[in-house]
C-alpha cells in the first residue's frame, strides 16, 4: 500500500466534507491499488473514478466515502450491495458491517472480486450473480442497501426488502448528467427521502443476464 498516497487521499475526503472516522478507517485500511487494473495502478490512490472490466467503474474514493457516511453502518448490521463490480465498495462495508451480500450482474467480475476480498482477508462478504434490481429475497430484510450503478427510478423492490428503520443509498435518473444519490429511510409510516449529491453511474440493468454472466 502506498501510504503516502493514501495519507493524502485522506486528507482530500476530510478536506470534502467526510467526517465520519469509522468510514475513514475503513477506507484508509483498503488497499485500493488491489483493486484496479495495472495500466492504472499509479492512478490508484488519485480521488477518481477509474475502468474496470465489462464497461463497469471503479467509483470516485470521494464518492464512496460519502455513499458509505450517509448509509450509517453499523457493526451488527446486514447490508445488501447491487453492483459488485471490483469488489472495492463490499471490502470497505466489510469492515463496518457484520456481513454484507454483495450482487453482480457479470460473473467474472463476482468471481474476481471474491478471490481478491479472500486475498486480502475478508471473509464476511456473501457473492451472489444476477439481475440486482430484484435484490436478493432470500436474505431479506436488510439494515442497509447501497447500489452502485444508477436506477431510472426508484427500485421497488429493494424497498420492499429494506427492513423497518432501514436506508436504502441509491443513484437515480434516467440521464448520466442528472444523476442524484438519494437516500430513503423506511419508517413504520412510510418513506423518508433526501437527495444528496450528483453523480455519474453507470446504468442499473435489468433483465436478462447476459451470456458472460452465466455458466
């Protein structure tokens, strides 16, 4: 790990408004050098988005940060993640939350992403392949969900397999350059929502899984 540049990388999200210490700690003890692909790795610690496999992106460190603040994990906590891609995202939850179930729509970015998190010694991250927008029943309720690729609309679904006092941190809008992240908590009443931030995600695919995806 390039301590140095992670030091300054630090720096810059506290600087950017990020105050939590747990995310922070959590951030600072992911080595995300690991997690991008070698013509990039100089470019590891710098605060922005890089490309992975399949189309996909590894999220701006700034971005994460302040997904991950805004859904308040807690150590006992379940939390549900659409959108493996790297793993990245699920490596820093691992670390906040008691376990963490993880969907990825291209298997051999699920299966990357698991041999690594094993490499670098996280053992409580769950991997499953499939469509994300459904979520993953089996498991529900969720404390937390985050999703990492950006919905044309809010995702039923997953609302419905937020438990009660659960926050739910998606991207939403149909136009890359109109993203927000929008935060929604699950109350006895109904939803609470707040828009956070602009952002630009790839798009949240429904559907059928594509041939790379299976087998």
């Amino acid at each position: 790990m390039n301590v140095p540049a992670l030091q300054r990388l630090l720096a810059e999200l506290r600087q950017s408004g990020i105050s939590d210490e747990n995310v922070l700690a959590a951030i600072g003890a992911v080595d995300r050098e690991r997690f991008v692909s070698a013509p990039f790795a100089e470019r590891a610690w710098e605060n922005t988005a890089l490309p992975i496999s399949f189309g996909q992106t590894i999220s701006q460190p700034l971005v994460v940060a302040a997904m991950t603040e805004a859904l308040r994990v807690g150590p006992r906590m379940k939390v549900l993640e659409i959108g493996t891609g790297s793993g990245y995202q699920a490596a820093i939850l691992a670390k906040l939350a008691r376990r963490v179930y993880t969907i990825e729509r291209f298997k051999p970015l699920s299966k990357e992403a698991e041999k690594l998190l094993i490499d670098l010694g996280i053992y409580n991250v769950v991997f499953d392949v499939g469509d994300g927008s459904k979520g993953w029943p089996g498991q529900a309720p969720f404390d937390r969900i985050i999703v990492t690729a950006a919905a044309e609309e809010r995702p039923q679904a997953l609302i419905d397999q937020l438990a009660v006092g659960g926050i739910l941190i998606v991207p939403v809008g149909r136009d890359p350059t109109s993203q927000v992240v929008e935060r929604i908590v699950k109350t006895d009443s109904g939803l609470q929502r707040d828009t956070l931030m602009p952002v630009r995600f790839v798009p949240l695919v429904t559907g059928a899984l594509p041939v790379l995806g299976q087998g």
